[in-house]
C-alpha cells in the first residue's frame, strides 16, 4: 500500500512567523539573548495566562500586544491570531513556563498554521520535564512523556497498569492536590522498590528533589517531608529486565540471611558487595526487606 504524500503547502506571499517560544520554568535569569530579543520586537504575543507573560516582558522590557489563548478558548481564537500572521504580523507563542504545547495550549494552533502553509519556527528553551529528567540519574537514552495522568483515580490506575511493564524512563507532571494518591498509586502498580525521583520547584528559591523508592516517596508525602507546594515532575525509573529482575532476586536472597545476624547498613555493606550492587541500593532495600521484620518485633 503506497503511503500517501503531504502535499506541501507554500507560505503565502509576504506572511509573518508563528514564533513557539520558550520561556524559564521559574528563576527569570533563564531568559536567552534571543527570547529577549525576539520579545522586544514583538507587535503580538499569545499566551496562556496573559498575567503572567506581562510580568516577563515587563522584565526583558517588552511592550507586545497580548492576547490569551488557552486550553478554553484555543479553537475560537485561532482564526483570529493567524488572519493577523497572514497579514504579515509576526506572532509569538508562550505559555505559563516552559515549552508551548507541552501539555500546555498552542499545538492546536501551531496545527492550523502549518495548514496554511505559515512558517512556524522554535525559540528553545527549558522544558520541566528535559530538565528533572537531566537530574533524575537514569536512562535517558529513551524515555516516555505521560505529562499528568487522568484526575479521576479510576482511570489513572488504568492508565499506570498499561505502563507497568514500559522499560523506558517515565517523565510525569504531577498537581499538588494529587500528588499523594498518585504516588500510592505508583506503588500500588509498579511495586514498593522502584526507583523514582521527585523534582519540586525546580529553578526557583525553594527547588528541592527526591530521589527515592516509590515506597519511600510515598512516606515522606505522608509525613509532610516532601513541601506540599509548587510545581512538581515526577520521574520513574523503567521496569526491570530479565536480567536485572535476576540481580534482585540474588540482592534479597543475601540481604535476608544477611540481616538476620548483622544491622542493616552492616548487612547492606557486606550485600552489596556479594551481589555487585551499588551501597545506596543495596541499603535501600535492606531498609525495605527488614521494615516487616521490625513491625512484628514490635507487635
């Protein structure tokens, strides 16, 4: 079956640019030279919460028309805003923080406008979810954008059972209000000891990151450890290969004789060499595997 061709639509003659721009994530020192620039000379811009955008041109010295496109009124403002693009007016895209279109509006936008043939053309910048993912430690060499699950919890366990077993890196966006069932969620699908990373705030005056088990995450959430404010992206390590499931297994079969003699960091020395397991992870789960066993010392 012979694939079909995009026919390739022309810019019309003497059109503007629907300029995607990104914008800093929080610290405004991430500004570019050119973000800056491009501001300063624009005659329109887009955004999300016009709010917000004023208070980034008012800091780079922009005085652009502002006109708000979000995700409630995208599709009525689109004609409007590219009518002014084929009349040869440049139009800068942005949203709250970050890339547009990054489970944030403007791809619809962006759709339309390569439809009629107008340049479109990226200004890059930060992105939260490239940025907790630089700092998470795992593989990034493929990786998996869920942006936020489904609010409902219904449909968001659904929706984690179907990524149980993805091998690649998991890049979440997370709301505040639903940050706590989400993780117990996490756990409940993809298992206690699974390795994830929590970034909060990032680039702002109170950044913070986690790096924990899905288990650990779940109870500094509860004991109010984790800051229950900001802007949070979540970041989960793969599911395990045949292979490393193998190591783990090996891991827990020392650990356990291990821990029935020695203290747990004793016992997570002495594993981790034996099963060729870095400290940290070997501690992690001796902390794990001996939890039961001091509950019921307890009872």
């Amino acid at each position: 079956m012979a694939v079909e061709e995009m026919e390739e639509v022309m810019p019309p003659e003497g059109a503007g640019a629907v300029i995607v721009a990104a914008t800093p994530i929080g610290n405004l020192s991430d500004v570019s030279t050119r973000l800056r620039d491009t501001l300063r000379e624009a005659r329109k811009v887009a955004a999300e919460d016009t709010r917000r955008a004023a208070r980034l041109l008012e800091s780079v010295g922009a005085r652009a028309r502002m006109v708000s496109l979000h995700a409630h009124n995208e599709r009525s403002r689109i004609a409007q805003l590219l009518n002014g693009v084929l009349g040869g007016e440049d139009l800068v895209l942005l949203c709250d923080a970050g890339t547009p279109g990054i489970s944030d509006p403007g791809m619809r936008l962006v759709s339309e406008a390569r439809r009629a043939g107008i340049r479109v053309t990226p200004l890059p910048g930060p992105c939260a979810a490239i940025a907790a993912l630089s700092i998470a430690g795992f593989s990034a060499e493929r990786f998996r954008f869920e942006g936020f699950l489904p609010a409902r919890q219904a449909a968001r366990r659904a929706r984690l059972e179907q990524l149980k077993p993805v091998a690649e890196t998991l890049v979440f966006y997370e709301a505040v209000h639903r940050l706590s069932a989400t993780l117990e969620d996490m756990r409940e699908a993809f298992g206690a000891g699974r390795n994830a990373v929590l970034a909060r705030e990032m680039t702002k005056l109170h950044e913070s990151a986690y790096g924990e088990t899905l288990d650990g995450l779940c109870r500094k959430a509860a004991s109010g450890t984790i800051v229950p404010r900001g802007e949070f992206t979540l970041v989960v390590a793969g599911a395990s290969t045949p292979k490393e499931n193998e190591g783990a297994a090996a891991l827990d079969a020392v650990l356990n004789v291990l821990l029935s003699e020695l203290s747990t960091r004793q016992a997570a020395r002495l594993g981790a060499q034996l099963a060729g397991t870095p400290r940290r992870a070997a501690y992690q789960r001796a902390l794990e595997l001996n939890r039961p066993k001091q509950s019921a010392k307890g009872k």
